[in-house]
C-alpha cells in the first residue's frame, strides 16, 4: 500500500463545475504538496500546506493533520484545468525528500 | 529566466551506453534532487543533495550517480544504460534550511533507451 492515496484516479467534470482531489497519507509529515502536471509534462508547485488552508485564484487547498488528509478543490472548472494533480508529503526524514500519491488525472470537457 | 533548467529534454540512446543529464537552478536554493517518472507516471525520489550531505534512495541502482560541481548544479551520470531505465526524470530544487520547503521542478528529461 502507497503511503500516499489519492482519490478519485480519474475524474472527468463539465466547465463550471466544482471539483474535489483527496488525498490521505500514512506517515507523519512536516508539509504536503499539491503539484499540477500538464499534458505537457511539466511540474508546476501549486500549494505547500501544513495546516488550515490555502487559496489561489480559483484553486484552495485544505489539510487535516490529526485525520493525515488534504483535499484539492477547483473553483468554476475550465478546460485549461485539465491535467494530473499530484498530492505530495514530505516525512520526518531529511533534506525535503517527497513521497507522491498516484495522481489524479481531471479532464474538464467544454 | 528558467528557475530550473534540464538539458537535453528528449534523450535517445542505445542499450549499454552511458549518458548524463544536466540541471541547473538560478533561485538560490540549497537541495537538489532527481526523480523519476515511470511509464505509470508514478514519481519516485532518487536522489537528494546539499552541500553537505547525498542521500540515495536505496532501490536506485548504483549505475545511477548524482555530481554536483556547485550548489547550483545536479547532473545525473547513468552508465550502461537499460531498457528498463526509459522514463522522464525530472530534477527539481527547494530551500530546506531556511524554511519552506517549497519546490520548483525543470521541465523533465524523456529517456528512451533502445
């Protein structure tokens, strides 16, 4: 079993809809990441979290620590929304190593 | 500017032959590290490093080696390459001593070995 899962592993949304990525992981964890990787392939750092919760524009990111869970939600989806999100932990160890979840890959249709 | 830059992005080579990718990152951060995605594009460490300290993840095999001539720099050196060892990797950096932890990643190297 993956220290880190992520739920749904597909997910496919109408513009404009509301979307929700989990996240739950298994060991402690100094922060958690969410990264967005596009079709392209690049890795862009959306959110670094550990606690409460964060926004940006249309994308907010919560955490949970005592219930080791974050959830990823966009905001009035579009099409350009389309790609993986990677739910990331960086544990007790050192020098910032992270351990990734599987990744969720959301296609937002016109 | 590119905060993490990888050269070359695609990267064709032939069973046994031994190659290097190289990375770059202008943003002042004291880690580097190498991941690898694989054909699931499932993203594992391989290695981390700062100036003081190489941590290797221990599932890397040892054909694998991180070289570090500044804290700017993270080339990967792969000998006797394998077909197995087709994949994108991707260097990324992060400031870890002085707080954050926050990551910027290069835009990944597709590896094909033939």
């Amino acid at each position: 079993k993956n220290e880190v899962e992520q739920s749904p592993q597909n997910l496919t949304a109408q513009e404009g809809e509301f979307i929700t990525i989990n996240c739950s992981y298994s060991v402690g964890i100094s922060a958690l990441h969410w990264l967005q990787q596009h079709p392209g392939g690049g890795i862009v750092s959306l959110f670094m979290l550990s606690s409460g919760k964060k926004k940006h524009g249309r994308l907010i990111a919560t955490i949970n620590i005592q219930e080791k869970h974050s959830s990823l939600h966009i905001t009035a989806s579009h099409p350009r929304d389309s790609a993986v999100y990677i739910c990331a932990v960086k544990n007790g160890g050192s020098q910032g190593n992270l351990i990734f979840g599987k990744g969720t890959k959301l296609s937002v249709k016109p | 500017d590119t905060a993490v830059s990888q050269t070359p992005k695609y990267l064709v080579t032939q069973m046994g032959n031994d190659k290097s990718i190289k990375c770059e990152q202008n943003l002042g951060h004291d880690t580097m590290y190498w991941y690898k995605q694989d054909s699931k594009k499932f993203l594992k460490i391989m290695f981390s490093y700062n100036n003081k300290e190489l941590i290797i993840n221990e599932t890397v095999p040892n054909r694998f080696s991180p070289k570090s001539p500044d804290k700017a720099h993270l080339n990967l050196h792969i000998n006797s390459l394998e077909l197995g060892d087709s994949a994108v990797y991707f260097c990324a950096s992060s400031q870890v001593f002085t707080g954050g932890y926050g990551y910027t990643f290069g835009s990944g190297t597709r590896l094909t070995v033939v």
